[in-house]
C-alpha cells in the first residue's frame, strides 16, 4: 500500500459522524412542519387527472345527447339481453382484479410512487361505476359501453403498472 | 472521551418516548429529537451533495419528511437505522431537486476555501471528487453501504458502482500526494 493510500485509510477511519451546521436550521425546519405533506406532481398523477378530465367530458356529451333523445324515443324498459351481458362483463372484470390483487408481491400502495397510481385508480373506479348505472338506463349506447370498457382495461394496465413498482427496502447502512 | 459518552447517553435518553410524542403531533419532543440527530444527518447531507447550502436544505428536507413520515415508524427496526435510510434517500433527492441542467456539463460552484478552513481532512478533499464519485465513496467507505444497496440506491448498476468508488479512491490518493 502506497503511503497517499495509506494516509487515505487514516483520514476514512477518523471521519467524524458528527458536523455541525454553521446555523441553526431549527427554525426554517418548524415553520415547514404545518405545512400538509407536498406530493410532487408527477406523471401518474397527470395521466390520473387527464383520465378523469376526459371522462367527465364524455359523459357530459353522452349524458346531453340522451336527454335530446329521451323525449323522441319511448324507452324500451324490458330487460334487454345486453344488460346480462353487462352484468357478466362486470363479474369478469372484478375477478380479474381480485386475481391481480392476490397475486400483488410487494405492498406498492405505500410507497412514494405508489400513492397517485392508487388515486388514479380509485378515481377510474368511480368513473366506471357511474358509466355502469348509466349503461344499466340505457345499454344501446355503444359510445358508453366503448367507455366503460375501456375505464376497466385501464384500471387493469395500472394494477399492473403498480406491481412493477420498485418495493422499499427498509434496512441499509450503518446506524447514525 | 467522556464528551463523547455523554453525547451517546443524551441521545439514547428516553427515545421512544419522544418518538412516540412527536408521532401525536409533539413539537417539542421532535425538536429533542432533531437535537439528537441533527449533526449526524448534516454530516451525512453535507458528504454526499459536497455543498454547505445544500447540505443545509437537505437537513431540513430530511426533518420535514421525518416529520410527516413519523407514523409510519413502527419500531421494528431501530430508530437510527430507520432515520439513516430515510437521509440517505432524503440527500439524494434534494441533490436531485437542486440540481440544475448546466451542473450536469459544468462542475459545481464549491468555495473550497473556505471548506478548507471549516471542516476535517477528508472533508477538505471529498468536495473536489467528481458528484457521483463522491457519493458512492461516501456511502461505501464511510456509510458502510455495500455496492449492490448503491446502485438501487443511485439507480446505477453495481459493477458502476464499484467502478465510482476505485475512481473516487485513486483521485483522493492523487490528492493526498
């Protein structure tokens, strides 16, 4: 070992753990604890707002157009061989997700990138709940079930998307 | 000898019950425990982003997040332990953060003189290595991560890695001579 190696190995053996700051940092510090916990904007969360922002569009158009309708067509209220159809796609669907959910290996709902996945998700849900009701009102509508169909791909891609999501690994390093 | 035993009582003093205060929302205890643990966490910011203010802002960063992140510590692994990891994370993102897009083509603007003056030896000359040389040296010869924990951590291959920290090692031997 050369002697700049040597002395390298001296100078890494007695770093001090400890430096104090050269002010006080206590009270910027204080003044940020009221604060409510900012989450960084990041993709998930635009694709999640994007999502629901164009939902909310659509449904707007579709929901206009049938009360247009309403008044022209006499409502065929017996129960319709689609809204079976409806119904089983629904079923299948939820298994589908149950399935994902037992198979989930790491807990991604708890960390940092996990957290707007989940909102995205939860907001698709209620989304396709209500296109659901609807399609239950009136299962003609093809633009609607085109939706609804696609909200319950979507929420599958995210679940997915979510398990790929790197786990957080609690114990590294040395002690402070 | 007995500054530093008594430094090591203070901060062992009644820890769980401050964090368990703090975790009900106690200012008073979190302030304990950031005097406990500041110093720790400020020399562990300021070795890995190789900048006073920025050291500074991690510190800070690193307490906030404690602050909101405080709930979730449930005491299955130590409380240091958990506070380590949680700066290490901490140090990287602020660096990150702060980071601006000409610091990526131009070394950072460090007043090495006056880090001279301030700090021990190895500080002096841990500033001068290249960002990402520094931090893995940091975290592998004086934070005891092993090269496979920092490449997670850095989102870098092990063998990367290994290949910073020889680097890092040969230019501070460089320095030394």
């Amino acid at each position: 070992m050369s002697h700049s190696e040597d002395k390298l190995e001296q100078l890494i053996t007695k770093a001090p753990k400890t430096m104090s700051p050269e002010r006080s940092l206590w009270s910027d510090i204080e003044k940020q604890l009221d604060k409510p916990e900012f989450i960084q904007p990041n993709h998930w969360r635009r694709v999640a707002v994007a999502s629901v922002v164009f939902l909310v569009a659509v449904l707007s158009t579709v929901m206009w157009d049938r009360q247009q309708l309403v008044s022209i067509e006499t409502a065929q209220v017996e129960v319709s061989p689609l809204l079976n159809t409806l119904n089983d796609i629904r079923t299948q669907h939820q298994q589908q997700v149950a399935l994902l959910q037992q198979s989930q290996k790491v807990n991604w709902q708890a960390t940092e990138k996990g957290l707007p996945l989940e909102k995205g998700i939860e907001q698709l849900r209620k989304a396709a709940l209500q296109i659901f009701e609807t399609l239950q009102k009136s299962p003609n509508d093809k633009q609607l079930w085109q939706l609804w169909l696609w909200t319950q791909q979507r929420e599958l891609e995210l679940l997915q998307q979510g398990q790929q999501l790197p786990a957080v690994t609690q114990h590294q390093g040395a002690l402070i | 000898m007995t500054a530093q035993i008594k430094v090591l009582q203070q901060s062992s003093f009644n820890e769980p019950d401050l964090i368990d205060s703090a975790k009900k929302g106690d200012k008073a205890a979190f302030k304990q425990l950031y005097q406990q643990h500041h110093q720790r966490v400020y020399a562990l910011c300021f070795r890995i982003t190789g900048q006073v203010a920025l050291a500074e802002d991690a510190t800070q960063d690193c307490f906030v997040t404690l602050w909101q992140k405080l709930p979730q510590f449930k005491g299955q692994s130590q409380f240091t332990t958990w506070l380590h990891s949680l700066s290490v994370n901490q140090a990287l993102n602020s660096l990150k953060k702060h980071r601006s897009f000409w610091s990526r083509f131009v070394a950072a603007e460090t007043d090495i003189a006056a880090v001279q003056d301030e700090y021990e030896d190895l500080d002096k000359i841990l500033v001068k290595l290249p960002e990402r040389a520094r931090i893995v040296f940091v975290l592998y010869a004086l934070e005891g991560y092993k090269h496979e924990e920092i490449g997670q951590l850095m989102g870098i291959a092990s063998g990367t890695s290994k290949a910073q920290y020889h680097r890092a090692q040969k230019l501070l031997a460089q320095m030394l001579e």
